[in-house]
C-alpha cells in the first residue's frame, strides 16, 4: 500500500506536514538517483546458465559435451574481445556470452561420428535444432542465434539450389550479436577446439557456401578486427 504525504498531515501536529513532505521529497530524490546510479539496485543477473542448460542434455554424452564446451569457450571469449574492442557496437555483452555458449546446443541430434555425435539429423540441421531447443527453453533471441550461424547465414535461395535439408526461409544472422557469434565461430572447429584457424583458414572453411559468403566475412573481418 502506497503512502501519501497527506495521511502523515493529517495526523501530525501543526508545523509536522512541511516537515514530513520534506522527508518524502528527499526519499524520492535518493530512490531516482539509486535508479540512475545503481546505487542499492539489484544487480542484474543472467536469465540462464549455458552450461547447466547444456549439461541437461548432454548428460548421457560426457565426450561430446566436452569437446562443446571448448569449442563454445573460444567461441565467447572472441565475441567478448570484440565487444570490449569495438564499443561503437554497443554489443549487449551478457546475452553474447551467452548465445555463444548455446549456439551449438543442436549437435547433440545431428550423426557426426568424428565428433562423438550420434544422433540421427544431417549435421547441417544442427543449427534449426538447437534453435528448436533453445526455444522449447524460452529463448528465442538465443534460438535466432543458432539458426544463423552456419556458414555465414543460409538465405532461402542457397537452401533451394543446394537441395538441403532445411526449411525453404533464410537463415541470415541480422543483429550486431547475431553476426558476431557467427564470425566468431568460423575460427573455431570441433574436431580440434582448442587450435585457432588463421583468417585465410577461415576463408578456406567457408569456400563451399560460395563467393557470396566469403564477402560477407570480408566484410565482417573489416568490421570486427583491427588489421
């Protein structure tokens, strides 16, 4: 129940009504500048753990998790430099992390054996999977994330002429986060997590999406590095 200063007049004795609006006046006035300055505010806390979430499924796949882990790990701590390099892009740095961590969630369905997948999906589903999973959460921003991070976005048209396995709509990362988590992970396979590819390695990876995708990481590296 809220309070007035009018309750506190009409039961003061004279002189007490100016005296008790000066006090709530002043409490306002702390209350907005602890709002501005995060002066008693709660602090913000992250709306999920990845790696509980991850842990949820892969419990039954210790290896596999694993080697997700590490590749993740690298995956968020490029797109974290990034953000602190390049604050222009006013990157929001906790869902970033966050999405990096999650963005391969969908592996755990797709049939890579080399990986320690052993599911039954074409692995190139895997990033429409983890979207589904991560969506099944309550995270649709980090579901967009993994739908859009293979190669350097699937449009339509490329899913259309390749012939693959995936819906015909494109898979295009279009926010500033979304775009980093996928330039970020072009420099980061499974098979060896722990190994940073080269940016010509990049390039290289990315050959079979076609000229159009190794442009759209030019771009990215101009955007995002200081070469």
């Amino acid at each position: 129940m809220s309070v007035k200063a009018g309750d506190f007049c009409r039961a003061s004795p004279a002189g007490g009504c100016l005296q008790t609006k000066n006090v709530l006046k002043k409490a306002r006035r702390l209350f907005v500048v602890s709002q501005v300055y995060g002066i008693f505010a709660p602090k913000k806390r992250s709306i999920v753990d990845p790696q509980a979430l991850i842990h949820r499924y892969y419990a039954d796949w210790p290896e596999l998790e694993d080697i997700l882990l590490r590749h993740s790990e690298r995956v968020r701590d490029r797109a974290l430099s990034i953000a602190a390099r390049h604050p222009e892009l006013h990157l929001d740095e906790r869902f970033l992390a966050e999405a990096a961590m999650l963005h391969d969630i969908g592996i755990v369905r797709c049939n890579a054996p080399g990986i320690k997948c052993f599911g039954t999906e074409p692995y190139i589903r895997h990033g429409l999977l983890g979207g589904e999973i991560l969506r099944s959460e309550g995270l649709p921003s980090h579901a967009r994330v993994a739908e859009r991070h293979t190669g350097t976005g699937l449009t339509a048209e490329a899913i259309r002429r390749q012939g693959l396995p995936l819906p015909e709509r494109d898979f295009v990362p279009e926010t500033a986060e979304e775009q980093v988590v996928c330039y970020a992970d072009k420099f980061y396979s499974k098979t060896r997590p722990d190994v940073e590819k080269t940016p010509e390695q990049a390039l290289q990876s990315l050959a079979k999406f076609g000229e159009e995708g190794l442009g759209v990481f030019r771009g990215w590296m101009e955007r995002f590095e200081d070469y």
